[in-house]
C-alpha cells in the first residue's frame, strides 16, 4: 500500500470518527464548532492532494510520453548516423581504390 493511500485511509478513519462524534451536554459548544472546523479543514486539504495527485499523474503521464517519444527520434537518429557513417566509409574506400589506380597508370 502506498504512501498516499494510507495516508487517505487515515484521514477517512479520522472524518468517519469526526462524523461521529455527537453533541453532548459535556461538550461546550465552541469545542463542537472548533472539531466541524477542523473537519471541514481536513476535508478541505484531503481534496487539494487529491488534485494536486491527479495532476502530478497527468504530468507524469505526459512526460512519459515525451520521453518515449524522444527516445524513438533518438533511436531513428541514430540508424540514419549509422548509415551515413557506413556510406562515408564506402566512399573512402572507393576514393582509395581510384588513387591507388591513378597512381598505377602514373607509373
């Protein structure tokens, strides 16, 4: 279980047991109000992390995907070298092969 789900199951626990506090004769009603407000807070910041995660996995997602796709033009660019490379080479040898025939007709 990750950080973030126990983290959630705590803070539900915490709003269930909140919800279930009834108002008693005991309890002066400032109290009541500062536990609703507390509840309210808490509630409050559960859903600004749960929006705050849904867009870090958006962004995730995205960068994922960018990096996938840099991969795949890196790799192209990589094949295309390749090849231009061998091709260079190629023509080096051709270019040494037509000296040393010149230099053969030169003698």
């Amino acid at each position: 279980m990750s950080l973030f789900q126990k983290k959630e199951k705590n803070l539900n626990l915490l709003i269930n047991k909140l919800n279930s506090l009834s108002l008693t004769y005991s309890q002066p009603m400032y109290e009541v109000e500062k536990i609703k407000s507390e509840k309210n807070e808490i509630l409050r910041q559960k859903i600004e992390i749960e929006n705050k995660n849904q867009e870090l996995m958006r962004e995730h997602k995205f960068l994922k995907e960018k990096i996938k796709s840099l991969q795949s033009e890196v790799q192209k660019k990589s094949v295309i070298e390749e090849n231009f490379n061998q091709e260079i080479e190629e023509l080096s040898q051709e270019t040494e092969n037509l000296v040393s025939e010149i230099d053969k007709w030169q003698m």
